[in-house]
C-alpha cells in the first residue's frame, strides 16, 4: 500500500467528500449489483432515477426474477445499451430459482455472474463483502495515471497489467469498500477529466502529472473508437387510431425493443414526400394513404455508431396488405411496450 496516497484519500473521503449516492455504504449485494449494472455506460445523474424506480418496483432480486420481461425492458427505457437489461434479467432469474435467492459472496462466483466482469466483480466484493479486490473504472485509471505520471495506454495488455497491480498495491486492506468507493469519487469530482481542482487537490504535491504539467495529456488510451453511421427513418403508420409497430428481434442494437416501421439506408434521403414514399413501400409493398409530418433530422451518438434519422407520419387509407412483421397497437398499448430512447426522445417533443 502506498501510505502517502492512500492515507490523503482516506482523509479526504471522510473530511471533504460531500458526493452522495442512495447505494454508498449499502451491505445489500442486490442494491449493489443493481446500481453498478445500471452505471455501466451510464452518468450517476441520469441513473439514480431508474435505481429508485428498480428497487421501488423490486424490492428483492426474487421480486426481479418474477417479472415479465416487457415490465422489466419498460423500466429500462431510456437507459440504452439494451444488453445490461437482458443480463439483468438473466442473473436475477438465476440468483433467484438455482441459487434460491442467495447472492454470491466471492469474487470468483461474482465474476461468473452474466453481464458482470472483473470492475463490477470487484466492487459487488468489496462493498457487499469487504473483500480486498481492488476496482478499475475509468475514474481510478485516470487518478492512478495521473499520480504515478503513466503514459502507458490504459487499454492494451501491458497497460491493464500495470494498472491492476498498482491499484491494488494502493488498495486499504481492512476497509476496501471505503477505500474503493472514495477513490471513484476522488477520480469524479477532484481528478476530473477536464478542468480537475488541482488547487484543492490533498494528492498535488506527489502527483507526477501535476509536477511535469501533464494533467491534460493522461491518461493515455491506445484504441480510437472506429464509428459507422446509420441512417434510420421511421414511418409511424396510423390506422384507425392504431399504429404499426414491431419487436427487433435481430442480433443489432435495441434487441427487444420496439419500434415504429423502419427504412434504414445507406445514406441520407432527399425531404420529399415521393422518394419518403417509395422506400416505404421498399419495405412493407403499396400502400394506400399520406405523408402527413416528416419530423427534423433526429442524431443520436452510441459508442460505436451514430444513428441519423427522421420520423415520417403517415394517415392510412387502408391497412398494409403485406405480412411484414408489424402489429397494430392502440395508442394506449403503446405506454405499457419498451421504445429505445432514439424514439422516446421524438414522442417527448411530439407526441402522437
């Protein structure tokens, strides 16, 4: 353990740190669990709303297990990286009928669970069961990097070697879940990506980024995110107070989600109603009725892609003659089925 480092956290945690969070020192591994599989890919802010609603609704993780997949998928709406959802569910029915409801008390088995790996592994031990596993996000990756003065990438072999082993050789062995949990809020609200409050900072006269003026240049990550762009447009049929509607079902972003009739190109089209039309009826065959809205073009940015889209209202004279997959739903059964945000955000500002 390095002494200097770790003793100004410690000291820092419990005089300064003023950041809250409903799940800080919660024994409970479902509480835990829960909140570290909704942080994955997701701001504190926009998740403590969806904790809340989770736990509100499910109280226990067997509580979990026995809800309907929509109800569940509902809830998550608007969380994104759909996956978390569905290993969500996955673990919550098998913590709860093959393990009778008893959560896994060693890394090991905690590692094993799906959608958990080596951070969240880390932190489920840690907070719930005191064990000395140290955890790795990007907070303790930037304020290891920054104090020792790594360039290091933190994403390539050598790098994650590196880190791992300096992150537990910091680590505070009869106390690991404080200790881990005040490292993750030093990296949020002192060691910030951008503008950190060197000023105030306790660790200012060890730091080497500090010290050679390299705060801005670490930590150091090796890959660049290759992103494709995606051009989504959405034909929102009506008929007879109905909407066509259809689940994704294919191995692509939103699976299980649901979703308004699609038309995905190449590249951007033309706003004019005939070439709107034509690839409308690309996918679903002629159809008999008008183009009554065609919304601003909508961009939403993923991790690996950007989708590019626009909303397209069209007024039915007849229904779709074609099996093509899609339901009509009352506009009342729409609020009780699972939309990716990329929709829900258009329904907010328009609604039908």
């Amino acid at each position: 353990m390095d002494q200097p480092f770790t003793f100004k956290l410690l000291h820092w945690n419990a005089s300064s740190n003023k950041r809250e969070m409903p799940w800080k020192g919660e024994k409970d591994p479902y509480k835990i669990w829960l909140s570290e599989i909704i942080l994955q890919q997701t701001r504190v802010e926009q998740g403590l709303s969806y904790f809340h609603r989770f736990i509100d609704n499910f109280p226990t993780i067997t509580d979990m297990a026995l809800a309907k997949d929509e109800e569940i998928f509902k809830l998550w709406e608007g969380l994104g990286y759909y996956t978390r959802a569905r290993n969500l569910i996955a673990t919550a029915r098998y913590i709860a009928f093959e393990r009778k409801g008893i959560f896994p008390d060693s890394y090991e088995e905690i590692l094993k669970l799906k959608g958990v790996g080596p951070y969240t592994a880390s932190a489920i031990a840690s907070f719930a069961f005191g064990l000395p596993f140290a955890v790795l996000d990007g907070n303790v990756f930037r304020v290891i990097s920054r104090y020792f003065g790594i360039s290091t990438p933190t994403d390539n072999p050598e790098g994650k070697k590196l880190y791992a082993k300096l992150a537990t050789a910091l680590l505070h062995f009869e106390d690991p879940g404080t200790y881990n949990q005040a490292i993750m809020d030093f990296g949020a609200t002192i060691c910030k990506p951008a503008q950190p409050r060197c000023d105030i900072c306790p660790q200012q006269p060890d730091c080497q980024a500090f010290l050679n003026n390299m705060v801005g240049e670490l930590p150091v990550k090796a890959k660049s995110i290759n992103r494709k762009t995606r051009y989504f447009y959405y034909f929102i049929l009506h008929w007879k107070g109905k909407y066509y509607v259809r689940q994704r079902m294919d191995s692509d972003i939103w699976k299980h989600l649901h979703e308004w009739v699609l038309a995905e190109t190449q590249e951007a089209l033309e706003e004019d109603k005939s070439v709107l039309s034509h690839e409308l009826e690309k996918m679903v065959g002629p159809i008999q009725g008008n183009i009554t809205g065609i919304s601003r073009q909508i961009t939403q940015q993923l991790t690996h892609q950007t989708i590019i889209g626009r909303f397209i209202r069209v007024d039915l004279k007849q229904p779709l003659e074609t099996d093509s997959g899609y339901q009509l739903f009352s506009k009342d059964a729409l609020g009780k089925i699972a939309f990716p945000r990329f929709i829900t955000r258009h329904m907010e500002s328009d609604p039908l």
